[in-house]
C-alpha cells in the first residue's frame, strides 16, 4: 500500500512539474505603440514573467517591454 502512495505521489510531482508554462509572450512598446512581440521567451533565470517588465509610463505613454 505504501508503494502505491508513493509512486502516484511521484507521478502528481511529475505532472505537475511538466505542465508549468516556461516561456512568456512579451511586447516591446515606443512611444505608447507595440513595436515588437515575441512569444516563446524563456524565462531564464526569472521566476515569474511579470520579473522580465521593463515598462516606464509617462503622460500615459508606455515605453519599454511588458511580458504576461
């Protein structure tokens, strides 16, 4: 019984692990406008994607790279 506990604990640990998202859809911003957009921007050494913003607002005008 304890084997069964823990090889589904393992498998849980697994599938957990292997369904996290790694990568980031980030967009570039001058002036208030989209420049740029990458998808599939890897995290790195990064926790979140919210770690890779950059974006500065002036006078409601962005400027910078904003990732989700």
């Amino acid at each position: 019984m304890k084997k069964i506990v823990l090889a589904l604990a393992v498998v849980a640990t697994v599938a957990c692990f292997s369904s996290c998202k790694k990568t980031c859809t980030c967009k570039t911003y001058l002036l208030g406008q989209v420049t740029a957009t990458a998808e599939d921007v890897e995290l790195g050494d990064n926790d979140k994607c919210s770690d890779m913003n950059t974006v500065v607002t002036v006078e409601n005008t962005k400027n910078g790279m904003e990732c989700e």
